[in-house]
C-alpha cells in the first residue's frame, strides 16, 4: 500500500504548502482522495498518471477539499480522456461542477458520474474485484464524509515445489489459490493446505479529515492498517478545536489507540506552526506507531 501526500495543510495554500489532497494505490487500484488546488500540478510532479485515476473522494464541500476539481476535470478534457470518471462527494458536487462547465461551455467529451452522499451512517459506495470503500460519517461545521479502503482477501500462495511434485497441470492453478483441494489423475486427493500457504492480510486504510474529536469513529476504525487523521491543532490551541470543527494531535492519537490502527498519520496541520514535528511529539505520548503526512511524502506500508 502506497499513499503519495500532494498537500496535507489547512485552508490557505501557501508558496511552499498545499491544501488536502493525496493518492492512495491499495492492491493495484489508483484512488484520489480530495483535490484541493494546485492537486493537478502535484500529480504532475509525482508522476504520477491522469489515466489511472477513475475514483475521486471528496470528503466535504470546503474549498481547501475541493476547489482543484474543476480544474482536473477540465484537463482531463483537454488531454482528449475518454476514461470514465467516478466523483464521490457530498449532496451537491454535482450541481457545483455541472455549473461550472455550463457557463465555461466546456463539457467533458469522457463520461462522468457523480455518487452524491448524504448518509448519516457507514455505507459502501464501491465494490470492486479487489477493493471496498466505505464511508466513515464525520463531525465538522458541514456535512462530511471520511473514507475507509479495504483490500479483498488474496488468494492463497502456491507452493510451487510441491505443485510440481505432484505434476498438477496449470488449468488447476486458479482453484487451488481459491482452496480447492488437487485431485489427481490417479484419483489421490492433496489437501490443500499441502500446496499452499497463506497469503499477506488484506491491507486497509481509513481517511478522516475534517473532523472534531469523535471517540465513536474507533468502532468502525478497528484494526486498519493505517489511519490518516486530521491534527489540525496542538494542544495549546485545543480550544479552538470543538468550536471549528477540528481535532488536535492528541485526539487523533487517542482514536488511533482506541481503534488498535497499526500506524497512524497525522496531517490538516494549521499554518500557524512553524514546524510540524510537535504534532508527532505529542501524539506519540498517547500513541506509538505515528507518521506525519507533508507535502511530497510518499508512504509505503505492508
């Protein structure tokens, strides 16, 4: 699993930092998670390429979440796409972008669906062959949504010594990895367990920004690998937190322990803060296993 930060800082972009937006690359899918601006010139600089990303989230309707939308949908345009486009965000979006290719006059030539939320409770919103993604209610000024991956169980791992042994013709292969037993031309069964080994956990990752410290979340959290959760504010501006909608870094790591996450990632920092490792210092007094997002960081966990 490989999570690419193009911009983790609230509200006002800044020369040297952008507002959230990230990619996430989980057992060979390719998902955008929020597009605040300057999203396009981030992925143009990680290389990362426009025609692997089919699934947009976007988490709520503040600007600094998505006001690089329209722009990426317009290039998306320009660059003759013809790859469909899924948009996930709250009740709304739709009429927002539409509005803006209306009076542009620039209608995408690719299609484009809008999955418009308003859910109040968890609710899968995509099922592929390998990943599931869900929502994960927030508590912020608005109405907002939080994104939780899921990797599908792989299938098992051949042995490829004792497959050989036994001469077990490759039309078998698929079936075994699903837990079939072999049976050969003799008519001998070898069990499965005989030929092959368990395969790596399903990985998982749970989006949360922007929210206020929500004690609840760590029910539908436990055990992800990793969470992404907003600290917009260190301790000594906790006050500011409830009343805007936010978290400090020692809530989020409080959630994380609560919810036995494996790693946590800390980001949504406010630009007041000249530098950001007083947010990992403080969260690692409530939790071990913490990484701070940045802009351009790239993240690999298994």
């Amino acid at each position: 699993m490989k999570l690419t930060v193009l911009g983790c800082y609230a509200a006002t972009p800044r020369t040297f930092t952008n507002p959230t937006s990230q990619v996430l690359e989980i057992n060979n899918e390719v998902f955008l998670i929020d597009c605040g601006e300057g999203t396009q010139v981030e992925l143009r600089r990680h290389k990362i390429k426009f025609g692997k990303i089919k699934h947009v989230f976007i988490s709520h309707l503040h600007g600094d979440h998505f006001y690089g939308l329209i722009g990426l949908i317009s290039t998306f345009m320009l660059l003759n796409r013809k790859t469909e486009l899924h948009i996930y965000g709250p009740k709304g979006i739709k009429e927002i972008v539409l509005l803006q290719l209306k009076y542009a006059n620039s209608w995408t030539g690719y299609p484009l669906y809008f999955h418009e939320l308003s859910s109040t409770g968890p609710q899968v919103i995509l099922n592929t062959r390998k990943v599931t993604v869900e929502t994960i209610p927030l508590k912020h000024r608005i109405y907002a949504n939080g994104y939780l991956f899921r990797e599908k169980p792989k299938p098992r791992k051949l042995l490829m010594e004792e497959v050989e042994k036994y001469n077990i013709d490759v039309a078998y292969y698929k079936g075994i990895k699903k837990g079939k037993d072999a049976v050969l031309e003799d008519g001998r069964i070898i069990p499965n367990v005989e030929l092959t080994e368990d395969p790596e956990p399903p990985e998982s990752y749970a989006f949360c920004s922007d929210t206020s410290y929500t004690p609840s979340l760590a029910e539908q959290l436990e055990n992800v690998t990793v969470l992404y959760h907003e600290s917009t504010f260190l301790e000594e501006h906790a006050y500011l937190a409830a009343p805007t909608g936010h978290s400090t870094a020692r809530e989020a790591a409080a959630i994380a322990r609560a919810a036995k996450v494996s790693h946590l990632v800390l980001g949504h920092y406010s630009t007041r803060y000249e530098s950001i490792e007083a947010f990992k210092k403080e969260a690692n007094e409530v939790f071990d296993s913490v990484h701070l997002a940045d802009d351009g960081k790239v993240l690999h966990f298994e």
